[in-house]
C-alpha cells in the first residue's frame, strides 16, 4: 500500500485530520489496533472550544453538533461560602464553548470517513513504523493474518500516550515533563437532567466536584478521591451522597439522582514530550501531552495539533513549503504548554491536596478571591477556558 500520510489511531484526532486531509485531496489511510465499537466505547470529555468547533465545521463534520450541541456562555466556580459565575462570552468578545460529547465527535467523524473512499483499518497489530528519518517512511502491520507494508510521505502519530509513534523516536532525542497528581476524579455518567444549565466547579472542605452533562437528559459528575480508592467500593449510593456533600445546598437539593451508566476512576497527571516531531513522524494530542481534565484541555488541545499539523500539510502538497514542516513541534509547544500551565493552575485552585498546610490553604484561597473578585482575574479565566487562539502558519515561514 502506499499513500501521503499514514496516520497511526483513530481517535478523534486521527479521524479529523484525516478528515480534513480527504476533503484537500491528500491521501492518507488510517490504522488502529482497535475495533471501532471499542473506540467508541470510550467515555472522554464533552466540553468543546471554540476553535475545536470551527475546526469541526471546517471538516464538514458539524451538522449533528450544531444541531445537538448545547452551547454554553458561561461556568459557574462555587467556593465554601461563594458562587461566581464566569461570563465566557462577554469577558471574550463572545467566545463560548459547546458541550458535546467526544463519543459524539468520534461517531460523527466516523460516519463521515465510511461515507467517503478513504481507507481506515480496524483490528490491526504488531504496528512498525520505520525509516522516520529517512526519504522512506513506511509503516508495517498486521491485519486479517497478513503483513502489510505501508510507504508514505508522512507519518502522524495519533495513537495516544501508551501507542507506538512516540515509543519509536530514540528516547535519547526526547525531553519528558512530568506531575502526578496525589488524586483521581471518580466518574458517574447517568440518565438524569443535569443539575445546572451550565457547568459547575466546586471547591470543598472534603474535596473537589464537577457537575457536567452530555445532552439535557444525561449528566457527568465527579468527585475528587484518593488514589488509593477502587471503584467497586463505590455504590451509586455512596457517589451521589458525596457529591451532595460537596455543592452548594440549593444545587444539591435539586440534584436528580439514578442509576450510574458508567463509572469509573482517573487518575491526573501533566505530561509533555518535546519535542514533537522526529523526522517525518509528528506526534499529536496524547501522544505527547496529557493534561488533568480540570480545564477541559484535554481533546481541545489535540485539536489544535490537527489544525496546526493539517495546515502545514496544505502548504506542503500545494505549495511545496517543505521549510514549514519544522515548524510543527515550535509552534504546538507553544500552545501547549499555555494549556498544562491552565490545566495546572485549576487544578490546584479548587483540588484538595493531602499535604498542603494552613500557609497553602490561605494561598489557595487568596487565589480564589482574587480570580473571581476582579475583571482581570475573571478575564483570565474566561480567555483560557474557551481557548487561546491558533497560530496562524502562514506568519511562522
């Protein structure tokens, strides 16, 4: 087989470059030791930027999202004696973000990709990738008990932190940064109304909460525990009575409760490789960073690999601007460390640590006032959470 850019995991990141691609008319076949139902089982984030939907739009991927997908114009952050409501789309100049879930992402991109002539394999093994550095990339695989090789121009490695494209660049060649976290968000997803129109993070003395949502009829929420808690400790009972524990009385009264469809345990951690491109292989979304899900960063910032890696592409197959492909790792490190840097801080504005003593306490909660209190804060907030801007690549050659 032989095509211009081998893309490794279809994930939503490799379903939407390779999406995007297909409509430029470049060529690229995507390959995933998964099934697609397996993919599609995966339950991920909801919370979308604005560049991510324009970015959607652009694939031509949108019509479902933007007929089901609930924007939203503002978040509410609730302290121990405080609520504030962050108005994203004034202290932006009316950016917003759109609550649709990443499954949702993955089947509207998948469908798109069936209807099309671009080639996806499922159920692949024993992924090579080869020569990387070299004039002939190619990538080798099992698949129905055959070996395949496939030569490409290109290799985009969108299989996720355990996949194999950032594991087959020299570790002498890469740079790791590193924070775990001494917590996990435990999960419930139900078929309940969401508590809230808008999404609500909560800081309290036992420990973090969000209230989220899928759609008007089905709700996320989590509560911060420690890492050494097992999800099977944890009946539907249990969860919901801690949850209420943790938000405000009004939003807990009003809380509808049922039976968990899904539950589980994530552990945080910040992660970043750099740098992000070994020759012809670009790594993007978790194949080289990983954020804690306070920020809602997580498949926002691998979309902005996409674009920026899509967009190099264009420049390459239609204007021949080889000079740009160094460009990628600069120019999505950038972003990205602005991103764990958010990630970051908002984890550490409304998590409870073990070790933090009363000088940290206050510190958080100084922060906490702060940032919620003044113009400047709160505009800091709102521009981080609906997404700093893409970089342009037509200024950066």
């Amino acid at each position: 087989m032989k095509t211009g850019v081998a893309i490794i995991g279809a994930g939503p990141s490799g379903l939407l470059l390779g999406q995007l691609l297909h409509n430029a008319g470049i060529a690229n076949v995507i390959i995933e030791r998964q099934t697609p139902e397996y993919v599609l089982g995966r339950i991920r984030a909801g919370v979308l930027e604005q560049g991510m939907v324009n970015l959607m739009r652009e694939a031509g991927v949108s019509e479902r999202m933007d007929r089901e997908g609930q924007i939203h114009d503002g978040v509410e952050l609730a302290f121990a004696d405080r609520r504030v409501r962050v108005d994203l789309k004034a202290l932006t100049d009316g950016d917003t973000v759109m609550v649709y879930g990443q499954t949702e992402v993955t089947r509207d991109l998948m469908a798109a990709r069936e209807a099309s002539d671009a080639v996806s394999l499922y159920g692949v093994s024993d992924v090579q990738l080869h020569e990387v550095k070299g004039e002939t990339p190619h990538v080798t695989f099992t698949h129905n008990a055959e070996t395949v090789r496939l030569d490409c121009d290109y290799i985009a490695g969108c299989d996720g932190f355990h996949g194999v494209s950032r594991k087959s660049i020299p570790p002498e060649v890469l740079t790791e940064f590193e924070r775990v976290y001494p917590f996990g968000w435990l999960g419930v997803l139900s078929d309940t109304p969401p508590v809230s129109h808008e999404l609500i993070y909560a800081n309290h003395a036992r420990g973090f909460a969000l209230c989220s949502m899928r759609s008007s009829t089905r709700s996320r929420y989590y509560v911060q525990v420690g890492l050494e808690e097992k999800v099977e400790d944890w009946s539907d009972e249990r969860f919901w009575a801690e949850l209420k524990s943790r938000l405000p009385e009004d939003v807990a009264a009003r809380l509808v409760t049922g039976p968990s469809l899904e539950k589980s345990i994530a552990p945080l951690r910040s992660f970043v490789v750099e740098p992000m491109q070994y020759g012809r292989l670009f790594l993007v979304g978790d194949a080289a960073h990983i954020v804690p899900p306070t920020g809602a960063k997580g498949l926002n910032l691998a979309a902005s690999d996409v674009s920026t890696l899509y967009r190099i592409l264009l420049k390459v197959y239609h204007e021949g601007r080889t000079d740009l492909l160094e460009k990628y790792s600069p120019i999505c490190l950038r972003r990205v460390w602005k991103a764990e840097r958010f990630s970051w801080w908002m984890t550490s504005l409304l998590h409870r640590f073990p070790d933090t003593d009363a000088f940290g306490r206050r510190i958080q909660q100084s922060e906490q006032d702060y940032f919620t209190s003044t113009q400047a804060g709160l505009t800091t907030i709102a521009e981080n959470y609906v997404g700093l801007p893409y970089e342009p690549i037509e200024n950066c050659g």
